[in-house]
C-alpha cells in the first residue's frame, strides 16, 4: 500500500519543518506487506516502506512531533519505551490508557518533548503487533552540560577524544527475535491449544538473520543439567526448544496439543538469510553501538569475538563504564558500548545467542575491519551456543554491580508499597500481575487518561503526586512514565509486608546507595523457586500509565496493570487531545 497525496504531502511537509534544531516533526506511515525475514516470507509491519523502522535521531531538549499514518488493516498505536513523557501522557501511546487505537486510514499526532539524553525506541503497543515488526531505534544526543564518563576509562587525551567522537556517531543496534507465525495467529493458537507459546525461530541483528536447524546430537551436548531437570523425561525439540508440555512451565491446565500449528514448538527447516556487516576503521579506535533489545521473547546474549566492550549507559543513561566480553540483554533494554577497534584487521563474529533456558538459538553478524585482512583464521567466541562461557576468561555484565553516573539516591522512606502477584490465570497462556488479569479486550476501552473508572478496579494502582512508591515484583517488568531505582533484589519468598521491614532482617539484599536507574528490569527466572525484585519511583508525572511484562505473550496474556499516577493532580488535556482530536 502507498500513501495518498494528502499523507504525502504531510511526509514533505514534516521533512521540511525536520531542520529546526529545536523541533523536530517525525512521519511515520504503516503498512502490513509480505516480506522475506530470516529467509521466510510472512507480513509485516513497516514503517516508511522499511523494516525495521527508522532511526529518530534527536538533540536533548528538541520538541517532537511524531505523525503516525496508520495504512495497515487493523488498528494500531504507537509508544516510545523509555520517554518519560513529562507532561505529555496523552502521547505514551497506549490504547486503553492513553488514547484510542489509531484505526486504519486514519493518523495520530504525538507531541513529547525529549527531556532525557540517551538510546530508546519506539514499538507498537497494541496487542501483539511488536511481534510483527513495528519497532525502530530513538537516540537523544546529549546536552554539553551532560557530563560524560570516559575519563573514568582513559585519561590520555587523544582517547579521551576519540570516546567522544564515537559517541557523536553512535548507532543502534536492534537486536530481536523473530516468529515465523503473526502475532495473530499466535494468539490463535494460544487460545486454541490451551499453551504458552515460547519459543521462536530465528534471531536478527538490525532486522537481518536465518532460522539455523542445528543437529540433534550437538542439541543434547548443550542441554545443560538445569535444562534437563526442568525437562524431566522430555527433551529439547527440532528448534532447540522446550515442547510444549512441560508441566513445570505450563502449569496443569487443559491443552489441546494437536491445535499447535507448525513451526511454534518444533517444524525446522533451514533457510538462507542476510548477515550484518558492521565495517569499522581502526583509525577511529572506539565504535560505540547502542545495543537495543527489540525481543518480543527472549533474553539475548550480545558479543564480539576478541574484542571487550565498554558499557557506558543502560537504558539511556549514563554508568560508570563497565569493561566486559558479553551482555545479557532483558527484554527492551538498551545498553550503549564502546568497543575498542584494537584487533589484527579481519572479520570478527558478532554473536547473538538466546540467553533463555527455554531455547538454544543464535545468529552471527560480522565486525569487519577496512583495509588489507590481518586474520587469516576464525575468530574465537566469548560464549557457546548454550549462553555458558567458553573461555574461563569470558567475563559478563553484571547488572547488580553497575553505578549510576553521576549517582542519584531515592528516598530512603516510601508512601506506598504494593506487593504484585505474577502467576498463571486459569490457563498456561493467561496471567496475572496483581489480583486478575488484563485482558487484550481492554485496550478498546475508554482511555484511562479520560475515564479513571473504565476498568475493574482491581487492575488499577492509584497514588499521589510528589509521593514515593514501592512495587514489588518479578519479571522483566516495564514502567511507563519516568524511571525507577532497583532498590533489592532476592530468591525466595518475600515474606514481609514493607522494604523497610525487609531490611531489618536481610540489609545485604538492598542498595539505598547507589541503586541502579532503569526504565526495564528483569530478575532471575523462577523456575524451582520464587525470585523477587523492588522498584522504588517518585510519582511526578500525573496521568493514566502501564506498568507490564515486556514479554509479548504475557502482557497479550494479562500481566499487566494501570498506574494512576497523581490522581490528586490529574492532568488537564489540551484541546488537540481531548478524545479523538489527536486525530488529523
């Protein structure tokens, strides 16, 4: 589909007005085509005719109009994981909270100031669509007042200098999973077989890969002994994944196995794909990538063979810079590297492995070095195709471990504290994340924003502006609205009714100090025990928000909950956003 002269002109018009500095007016045009992706063709969402969307490359402070056009045959939203939408939350794009869907052949203005420096995204946030491929880079170059944190790396100048001249020229990296199934016919399946569906086919670096079958025997060699004592008597399928009836995963509910259509657990065939090719000159010394974790469903593990990397900011902000070899990548995380270009010229792999024990996956790219090859041999790995190292050398990111830059301390005492329950909801595929679930229907409600009362109550957490909150929970769990510091995290129950009771009896648990800032945060798997996890935030931004997995099939599934955030400050709507009117 193409747009018509009116979209159009809207396109140039914006393209236009797109060289002032300060603001900034984005189209974005959607259309649902079939495309070759992993080497299998399948329909997709894309954003300006391409896949994956283009990059919104900002200044810190830029005003923003982003004009979503929506051409697919169904109804879609669009929100921008991480922008704090300060302000602003008619334009978090969440139907059912924030606005209504955008219905086809219409389009919406969103209007947000980029108050924040650092690497985003935005991705659809109705029903399963991020799954089908609407989701693109956001990075906000920083103020020069923004202190930066190399010379905590380097204090020779001429690095120094170079750091920043990477930075200047930082690129996104958009790391994912891919389904050979819509996100549709997923949730079809779902409802029709009674499963939770997770596993995927292939992986993709900046939207390029191939589904790679790997022999049965080096299957087994990688099963590790946890695998195996979820497995039980069962073994890994022909895609490496966990079947379908894993009692410990699935929980004991009613399944119907023969509604799971082909491909979702097992089926594989191989096919021929594109491969990333990411030429760096060693003159330039560092290249810096912000690492994006577009996954709908695994955790990735990120590496470059040979070479360490530099963690300078997750999540779009600065820490003091971490040397490593791997990351761990949480479900839409963004960690920002500098990779010193300090190798023999050649190529290097870049890996991309799944980092969830539920499937063996993975996908190289290529760092390639201009100029005459030096490397006359393959390259080694960090990690092995099961997530484990494959050096005693490999080092990996630890989050746990990591120092804001500069550091920011929450308040030590709370207002509120609420206790989130995550667990199934009367089937394998549904969740819960409080006291019930939430339900896709919900996202054709009347907005939140416009009506406080048009869901159950019981999916709803309301505070107080200028107030403190605790949320504990489990997860990877995102917040929409501003950030959070994880304050503690543990394995076991959390038998206690406060953080400050907590504290009293396990203090090594949690970190008032120095905690991490983040917008995404993911804890330990809970497979044999409960994990937890608190998020401390201040509520400073009234307006009807989300607060959910970044898993796909579990918010399709229900985990999710409304944040009222200062209800006793609600916000007045601007007459361009009054219901419906942020339609043109």
């Amino acid at each position: 589909m193409r747009p018509n002269s009116q979209n159009l002109f809207l396109i140039v018009f914006c393209l236009i007005q797109w060289a002032e500095a300060a603001n900034v007016f984005f189209p974005l045009v959607l259309t649902w085509q079939n495309t070759s992706v992993a080497g299998n063709v399948r329909p997709v969402i894309h954003s300006n005719f391409q896949f994956p969307g283009p990059e919104l490359r900002i200044n810190q402070g830029d005003r923003v109009q982003f004009a979503v056009t929506n051409l697919c045959p169904f109804n879609v939203t669009v929100h921008f994981h991480g922008i704090e939408q300060l302000g602003t939350p008619w334009s978090d794009g969440v139907p059912g909270s924030s606005q209504r869907p955008i219905v086809t052949g219409q389009s919406f203005l969103y209007r947000w100031t980029a108050t924040e420096y650092g690497a985003y995204m935005y991705h659809a946030h109705h029903r399963g669509q991020f799954e089908d491929g609407l989701y693109g880079p956001i990075y906000i170059t920083p103020t020069a007042t923004e202190t930066r944190p190399f010379s905590l790396v380097a204090t020779n100048n001429t690095q120094l200098q170079a750091m920043l001249a990477a930075e200047r020229k930082t690129s996104p990296v958009l790391l994912s999973d891919w389904r050979l199934l819509t996100s549709e016919e997923v949730w079809a399946a779902e409802v029709a077989s009674g499963v939770d569906s997770y596993c995927v086919n292939a992986l993709l670096i900046n939207g390029k890969g191939a589904v790679s079958c790997l022999p049965r025997a080096l299957i087994n060699s990688l099963i590790t002994p946890n695998v195996q004592a979820v497995l039980g008597n069962e073994t890994l399928t022909d895609i490496a994944c966990f079947p379908p009836n894993v009692t410990i995963v699935q929980g004991d509910y009613p399944h119907n196995y023969d509604a799971i259509p082909p491909t979702m657990f097992s089926g594989c065939t191989p096919t021929q794909g594109e491969q990333e090719v990411f030429t760096v000159n060693a003159n330039q010394q560092f290249v810096s990538w912000d690492l994006t974790s577009a996954s709908g469903h695994l955790h990735l593990i990120f590496s470059v063979d040979e070479h360490d990397m530099w963690v300078y900011a997750i999540d779009g902000r600065y820490i003091e810079p971490v040397r490593v070899n791997a990351i761990n990548l949480p479900n839409a995380n963004r960690y920002s590297v500098l990779v010193p270009l300090n190798k023999p010229r050649g190529d290097y792999a870049v890996r991309l492995i799944s980092g969830s024990q539920q499937q063996i996956l993975n996908t190289t790219g290529i760092l390639r070095y201009q100029g005459k090859p030096q490397l006359n041999r393959p390259s080694n790995p960090w990690v092995l195709l099961n997530g484990l190292n494959a050096t005693a050398d490999t080092v990996f990111l630890n989050d746990s471990q990591t120092i804001p830059f500069p550091v920011v301390t929450p308040s030590a005492t709370v207002d509120q504290t609420f206790k989130l329950t995550i667990q199934h909801f009367n089937a394998s595929y549904l969740w819960t994340l409080g006291n019930s679930s939430f339900n896709l229907e919900l996202e054709e409600s009347q907005p939140l924003l416009f009506n406080q009362t048009a869901i159950p109550s019981d999916l709803i957490i309301r505070t107080k502006n200028n107030t403190w909150v605790d949320l504990i929970i489990i997860h990877p769990i995102h917040k929409h609205s501003n950030k959070h510091f994880v304050i503690g995290s543990g394995t076991g129950a959390f038998n206690y009714s406060t953080v400050a009771e907590a504290m009293q009896e396990i203090p090594e648990a949690f970190n008032l100090v120095n905690p991490q800032i983040r917008d995404t945060t993911d804890t330990v798997v809970a497979i044999f025990e409960p994990t937890w996890l608190v998020l401390r935030y201040q509520v400073v931004n009234p307006g009807a928000f989300l607060l959910h997995c970044h898993v796909q099939v579990h918010q399709s599934g229900g985990m999710a909950l409304a944040i009222l955030d200062g209800v006793d400050a609600w916000p007045t709507i601007p007459p361009g956003y009054l219901l419906d009117s942020g339609f043109f």
